[in-house]
C-alpha cells in the first residue's frame, strides 16, 4: 500500500545547515509551515530555536554558542542577519540580536 498525496505533502522535511565541536547538529524543519532552525544533541534530542513568520536558515559561529540566523524581515524576502544565543531557556527561543548589533559583533570575531 503506498501513501496518498495527503499523507506525502504532510512528511516533514529535515535539512542538515551546520555541525558544531560537540556533535550537535543545526538544522532546519518545515513543521511549521516554513523552514525553522532546530539543534539536534548528539543523543538525538531535537530543540526547536526559532518561530520565525518567515522561512529562515543558519550556520553555527565557530567557538561560540551562537548562531548566526539569515531571515527576512515580515516577509519582504529582504534576507538579514540576526544572532541567536543558546542554548535556549525553557523550550522557547531566544531573542534574535538584530542587523546593527549582528554586524558588529561579526566585525569583531571575525577580524580575529
């Protein structure tokens, strides 16, 4: 017996952005509806990091727990940078850092 086109359409798609120092996976699901970034432990555990109204992807910042977040901005498919600081408290996603503070941060970490 193979799957209708209900039961195909309603598969979630997982797709691997980046993989930090200790194992952990940081990857995106389209549960929601759109692409949202999760961490995946090395045990396997999923944690969901962002809520987005958007599609979103990220990478991990090399040394830090921080994510560097690219997203639009309520739609406008103008991609932005945001960082994301883990690990999240109680299940809920942190605040995003906006553009500004993003940037500057970046500068810095980088230039090292």
């Amino acid at each position: 017996m193979g799957l209708d086109l209900a039961q195909l359409l309603a598969i979630s798609v997982y797709r691997a952005f980046d993989l930090d120092s200790a194992g952990r996976i940081l990857a995106g699901t389209d549960e929601s509806g759109s692409m949202q970034l999760v961490e995946i432990s090395p045990g396997g555990a999923v944690q969901a990091l962002t809520a987005l109204p958007g599609a979103c992807s990220g990478r991990y910042l090399t040394g830090e727990r921080t994510v560097v977040v690219s997203h639009d901005d309520g739609g406008n498919e103008r991609r932005q940078l945001s960082l994301l600081r883990l690990p999240v408290a109680d299940g809920r996603a942190n605040r995003l850092d906006a553009f500004p503070r993003a940037l500057a941060f970046l500068s810095r970490h980088l230039a090292s």
